[in-house]
C-alpha cells in the first residue's frame, strides 16, 4: 500500500507539474490571447481641455484675418482655439436662410458640430469690414450700402443665439475696422452698434 500512495503522489505532482508549465508558458494558446490584449495601446486624456470648458472666437475665415484674430484672442486671454468660419457670425445669424451659398453650408453645420460638443465660459464674436462674403451677398442683392447694417444686424442676432444656447457663457461681439493701416477691434454693444 506504501508502494501505492508514493507512486499516486508522484503522479499527482508530475500532473501538477505539467499542468502548471502549460499555464505559465507564454508560448501556450493562453499566452498568445494575453499578449494580443498587450498589444492594445491607451494614452490617458486629461480630465478637461482647454476647448472643452473654456472659450470660442467666432470670426470669419478670410485670410487677412489670421494673425490679427489669433493677437486679439491672446488679448482677451481667451483660453480656447478661434473657430474661423465662412462670414463668421453670418453663419450662426442665419441658420435657417436659404438665400445662404450652398457652399457656405457644409462649414455653418460643421460650426455648429463644435458649438454643441462644448460648454464655453466665453463667446466672442467677431465681424470685419470688407469682409468677402458680406460683398458677395451685397453684389448678389445689388444692396452694397447697406452691407454694414445687415452685419451688424447679423452680429446681433449670432449673440443672441449664443445666449440662448450657452445662458451661463459670456458673449460680446467685435467689429474689427480698417483705421490708420491697423485692424482695430471695436466692442459692439446689446444695440449691434
């Protein structure tokens, strides 16, 4: 019987043995399931971005404007990333405007993509005189000397809308002017003017 149990605990350890050797063997199927999930790469977000809780300058896209846009926004120590859009407030003022190009289209939806995914502190918007887009209109509509008002109505109306869409945000709006060879940026009041 002694000759019994030593063989019986012999092969229960040889069993262990060979049992714990396929476990542990990173050449093994398990091994090869556990290295596909190590090759899975993360990289930890930090808990807020600076987009995501901070500030959106809204200004138009027209070349010309952006050195002075990226200067002013470091004036206004705003903390997030300007969102240069076609005709800038235009596009927020007239959502629903079909006389709009259809061309212009594509980035007012993809300003709005932004606006949405986000909660800004601030909103700043920012119109410009001969700014191409208010030109163009303004040819199309044969109505060139009433190009200023119709932006600083469009500027009003894009505030408000911000208003309504972030009530706890800042919003102000700028006109930026062409004066002594100098962009100067002018806050516009509740009034648009």
């Amino acid at each position: 019987m002694k000759r019994y149990a030593i063989a019986g605990l012999v092969t229960a350890f040889v069993c262990l043995l060979l049992w714990g050797s396929w476990v542990f063997d990173p050449s093994s199927a398990r091994g090869h399931e556990s290295q596909k999930v190590d090759e899975v790469f993360s990289y930890p977000l930090p808990a807020e971005t600076a987009v995501a809780n901070g500030d959106i300058l809204i200004s138009c896209n027209e070349e010309t404007l952006g050195t002075p846009i990226s200067e002013f926004s470091k004036w206004k120590g705003l903390s997030g990333v300007p969102l240069a859009i076609p005709g800038g407030p235009l596009a927020i003022a007239r959502l629903n405007d079909v006389a709009i190009s259809d061309q212009i289209k594509p980035a007012q939806r993809a300003a709005i993509e932004v606006l949405k995914r986000y909660s800004p502190r601030k909103v700043v918007l920012v119109t410009h005189e001969t700014c191409l887009y208010y030109d163009t209109i303004a040819a199309w509509n044969n109505s060139s000397p009433t190009t200023h008002q119709h932006q600083a109505d469009d500027l009003e109306v894009a505030m408000q809308v911000m208003r309504e869409w972030f009530p706890k945000a800042e919003v102000s709006g700028y006109n930026a002017r062409i004066e002594n060879n100098k962009l100067v940026f002018h806050p516009v009041s509740e009034s648009g003017r």
